[in-house]
C-alpha cells in the first residue's frame, strides 16, 4: 500500500525490508532520518542500531557485521562519506558486501547542507585506494530509492561488493507516496558460506584484504575486475522522448526530474529534445549514450548536474567525439531549475545547429 | 603427569615473529585461554594492522583482518551480527592506543561484549621501530632518537587507567610476558576475560607487557630483563577494574 514516505525513512525502511538488521551511523545533515529511523526500527525487527563514534567508527562496523554474514548498512553525507572511503576500500578489497547511503551535500570542505551532486567522482572512480569499484544507484524520487535500496541487498550478496545508493539532500528531505517493498524472511535469504561467523571447528574462513605477494595481489585484482564485468549486466537508465531528438539532455537523480520537466516545456515550444538519465552511474550506461549521439538526428548531448562538471567526463568518453557535449551545473547547494535548462537546450540546440531549436517559439 | 602439546586452536604454520618476540607466546595463551572455556572452535577472532597482522595463519578460527585502528569497531560489528560467539580483539599500542584510541574508548564505555588482548611493547614494530603512544620517557626509538623528551614528544598513555574510569568495561588487567609466574598470570587473566565475555558481562582489555628485541636492540634475554626491571615501573601491573 502507498504511504506517504520521506525519503531517507523510506530508504530505511526499505533496508529493514530487505532483511538488513545491522545498522551503523552517526549524524551529519540531510540523512539524519535514516539513524534516527533505525534507532526506533532495528530494536522491533530485532536487529542492532549503533550510534558511532564517528563514521570511521560505523564503516568498520559494517565491515564486521557483513563480514560476519549480516546484511549491514550505513548511511551519511558528503564529508562523512570521504571518512569512510578508508573502510569501502577495505570492504571492497576483502569482498564484503554491504550497503553505503550518501545523501550528498555541497563540498568541498565542510562545504554546505544544500543539495549536491558533487561526489560523482567519489562514487564512481573508487574514492578510497586502490584499484576498485562499486555498483552505484542513482534514484530520482522516493519511491525508487526504496526499490533501488531494497534491490541494493540482494546485487551485495550476488557480487559480494559494497552497493551505494547516491542520492542527494533533496531526495533525502522530500516526501512522495511510495510502497516499500515486501518484507523478506531472513531464513530465505542466501547463505554465506564465505562469512567469518564461526565455523565450529570446520574449515577456516578470512576476511581480509592483505595480499603480501604481487602476484597474488595482481591475480586478486583481475578477479575483482571480472566481477564488475559481470556487473556490466545490471547497467540501467531511463530514456524519455529520445527517438526523434535533435539535442539529448544527460542527468541523474534528482536533476534528471528537474530536466525532464525542461524537456517537456521545450517539446511545448516545437524543440526536439530528450532525457538520457543514468540509474546506475558504475556501470554507467555508456552504450545508451553512444547509440543515441550516434543518430544523425542528434545535435549535441547537453549533460547537466549539480557540480562543475563530473558525470560529464563519462557522457564525453561515450559520445566518444561523435558529437558536441556542453555542460550545464549548478553549485554550491543551488539547485537548477527548468527554465534554466529549457534555456540550455535552446542556446545549445541553437548553437549546434538543431532546427527545431533554430525555429520560432510556437 | 600433564602432557605439553600444542593447542587444538593453533594451526601447524611456524610463527614468522622474531626471535624473542612475545606474540608467539600470547597467540597460544588465547588458544590455551579459548580452549578452557570451551569457546575455541566458535570463537571470531580479529587481527590487527602490525607485526599480528597475518594472526589469522596462526589461528584456526574464523578471523577478519581490521585496518589500523579499527578492530573495536569490526568487533562491534560481528557481536551484532553475532551475538553468542567467543570474540577476541588482537592489537598493538599503536593500533589500540594511538590511531585507533577513538574506537578503543568506545568500545569500552559502550560496554561491548568482546575481549581485546593489547599487546605493548612501547614500540612500533612493524615499521621499524618507531615512537609509539606508550614509549616510556627517555626510551630510544627511531623517532625519539635520543630518547623520548615528553616536553616535546609528549607524554606516554596508560591504557589500563584510562579505561578503568569508564563504566562499560567489567574487567581491565595489565600483565607481564617477562618471566614464567607472570606469562601463566597472563593466561589467567585471559581465562578470566573470556568466561565474563560468556557472561555477557561487557568490554575486558588485556594489557600485556611485551617484547620487542629487534627494535629495543637487545636479545631476547636482555628485552625480558628490561620489562622486569624497567617497564613494570612505568606500567605497575595489576587489576584495574572487576565486575
């Protein structure tokens, strides 16, 4: 049943749904609502809330309780989250799978609470040390961050890697009817034979992510890297009103919202113009991306954020130079909005020679 | 006649520690310890960054292997995760007690039902000899290279006193590996700190006085003389806290 959810609770609940019972946070704003829902939750479904010392602290603690056989979480914003890019290296070189929420805020530094998308990078190219990866979610509303979360789970466990939903400040504060999804028996849940939860005098099992010898090491990193091969398959994007586009907007999350009420403003005005919009950013919807500027009909594909440019170095190695890639960003905190948009797609559209661009406003 | 062998919870892999290195010495007191409270076989045991980083070839148990500093809060994670088994905490003092002193305090003062085994010998071993949080005044180290000059370097960290003003923890001992009365007291106080983490009775710490000849540049018998008659001074074992 629909209830009206804000987001950050709708992800917690969702995670609880999933059969998380291992939750780990510390305050930071705007995903106070996440610890503080787990807080009053985890102690009916019988699981364990801990408040950290810090999210140092918390991302260890995940990495414990996951690599004990638990579905564990975490959740912050923006600094917090580069404390904890330590422990995702960790967690990612000793394949432990859990889930990691960055409700993004404005950086760098302490920067603001507004909202953000400014940890693109961070996300998506690794963050901590090392050679690694992890599969990132971008929901646009409350109610795929609930599918998104509850979906993070199971793909943790299939890869044994950490998962983190990306969302920002806005996502976390806003509140939309939503359905959680149903919840799961821990029973049926798939088993972990590769957890460190006691093995009762049977064969020794290790979390760890030390490898002295190089070629161990370098054999260690292949397997990972197959991993996220493999993980190519759970590649997912929206396409809104593209196939006879002249000009392709790029955004995720929340922005991707905000673009597509530009796009239908500028379908209103006769402008030729669709939405690519990212769900996963690793493993970024490249192929999307590169097919729909490989149309002669398209002009330009304009990428727009709330950064000074991040996703946009991926949208340019997909168009690959087949077509001209302006960028538009807002940020500091400052969210865009559609007639900001409306108005980047018809300077660019006109700028690179899109006709229905180029024509008078209807 | 009791028979010497080896402990069920100890595999055949030879220790790589140095030659007068107390670890060995300390990793199968923990066994003995696990063993006698019948906890070995389900025990979770987590190692540290430091020379006890490879713990886990040493120990038949499931282990996990922390980054530096964060083995309180790995533990945290598993006795959520896990709420009846046996869990052992292994760390050095500059794990425990310098990058890792966030985690420890709260570990303690939460009360979390683990038992941490803190291995300090005063120096950081792994890396060379470096100063370490609990380097003693005057003591010679890489970093401290005419000794340590606590108007500049700062001074030194008693853990065990520390710890022991907190309410979280039910048992916070300091021993000594120097001689055979102590290493069996050590033991003893492991045995203790296991059966009241099977009471569920909260955070125990060991603080073990330990050797580390390669770095203190003595031989093993010199380092064990040095404990006895110079560290004990600075770090007076003894029991510091009981429920």
């Amino acid at each position: 049943m629909k209830k009206l959810w804000k987001g950050n609770e709708a992800v917690a609940e969702a995670a609880i749904a999933a059969g998380c019972r291992c939750f780990f946070g510390y305050p930071i704003t705007p995903q106070n609502e996440i610890p503080e829902y787990m807080s009053r939750r985890m102690g009916e479904v019988g699981g364990s809330f801990v408040q950290a010392e810090s999210e140092v602290a918390a991302i260890n603690m995940v990495y414990g309780a996951g690599g004990a056989g638990a579905r564990a979480m975490t959740s912050s914003s923006s600094p917090g989250i580069s404390l904890k890019q330590e422990g995702i290296s960790y967690i990612a070189g000793a394949q432990v799978p859990c889930v990691i929420v960055n409700m993004m805020r404005a950086g760098p530094g302490l920067g603001g609470i507004q909202p953000s998308q400014s940890d693109y990078f961070q996300a998506t190219k690794g963050g901590g040390h090392g050679d690694y990866h992890m599969l990132v979610y971008a929901p646009s509303g409350v109610q795929e961050a609930a599918d998104l979360t509850y979906k993070a789970f199971d793909k943790a466990d299939k890869y044994r890697s950490p998962v983190m939903i990306l969302g920002d400040g806005m996502l976390g504060q806003m509140c939309e009817a939503a359905e959680i999804p149903p919840a799961r028996q821990l029973k049926d849940l798939p088993e972990k034979p590769w957890a460190a939860s006691g093995n009762g005098g049977k064969a020794q099992r290790i979390i760890n992510s030390i490898y002295m010898s190089p070629d161990t090491l370098e054999a260690h990193n292949r397997e990972l890297f197959d991993i996220y091969a493999e993980m190519e398959k759970e590649t997912a994007w929206e396409e809104y009103k593209t196939s006879d586009a002249e000009i392709i907007v790029v955004a995720y999350g929340t922005v991707a919202r905000i673009a597509k009420a530009a796009v239908n403003s500028s379908r209103e005005n006769g402008i030729k113009v669709g939405l690519i919009r990212p769900i996963t950013l690793y493993p970024f919807p490249s192929k999307a991306i590169a097919d729909a500027a490989q149309k002669r009909s398209v002009k330009c594909v304009l990428t727009v954020e709330l950064s000074m440019g991040q996703m946009v170095e991926d949208v340019r190695l997909a168009v690959n130079g087949r077509k001209p890639t302006p960028f538009f960003g807002r940020t500091g905190g400052n969210v865009t909005t559609p007639q900001e948009i409306s108005a980047q797609i018809k300077a660019n559209g006109e700028k690179y020679g899109a006709k229905s661009a180029a024509a008078k406003e209807k | 006649m009791a028979e010497y062998k080896k402990p069920e919870m100890l595999t055949d892999t030879p220790f790589h520690y140095c030659p007068g290195c107390t670890h060995g010495i300390v990793h199968r007191l923990i066994a003995e310890a696990a063993e006698e409270v019948g906890a070995s076989k389900d025990a979770i045991g987590i190692a540290p960054v430091g020379c006890a980083v490879f713990a886990y070839n040493y120990f038949k148990c499931d282990m996990l292997q922390a980054a530096h500093g964060r083995a309180p809060a790995v533990a945290t994670g598993v006795r959520r995760a896990r709420p009846d088994n046996l869990i052992f905490v292994y760390q050095g003092d500059g794990d425990l007690a310098s990058i890792g002193m966030a985690e420890t305090v709260h570990a303690a003062t939460r009360g979390e039902n683990i038992t941490v085994i803190f291995i300090n010998n005063g120096i950081y071993g792994m890396t060379g000899g470096q100063m370490a949080p609990t380097t003693m005044a005057g003591q010679k180290t890489t970093t401290s290279q005419s000794g340590r000059d606590v108007k500049t370097h700062g001074n030194p960290i008693k853990i065990c006193e520390l710890l022991a003003t907190l309410d979280g923890p039910c048992y916070i001992a300091r021993t000594s590996m120097h001689d055979v009365k102590h290493i069996r007291e050590t033991k003893a106080a492991i045995v203790k700190a296991f059966k009241k983490q099977q009471e569920k009775k909260g955070f125990s710490l060991i603080e073990i006085l330990s050797t580390c000849p390669t770095n203190f540049h003595l031989s093993p018998k010199a380092s064990l003389d040095y404990i006895r008659d110079t560290a004990v001074n600075f770090y007076p074992l003894g029991v510091f806290k009981e429920i």
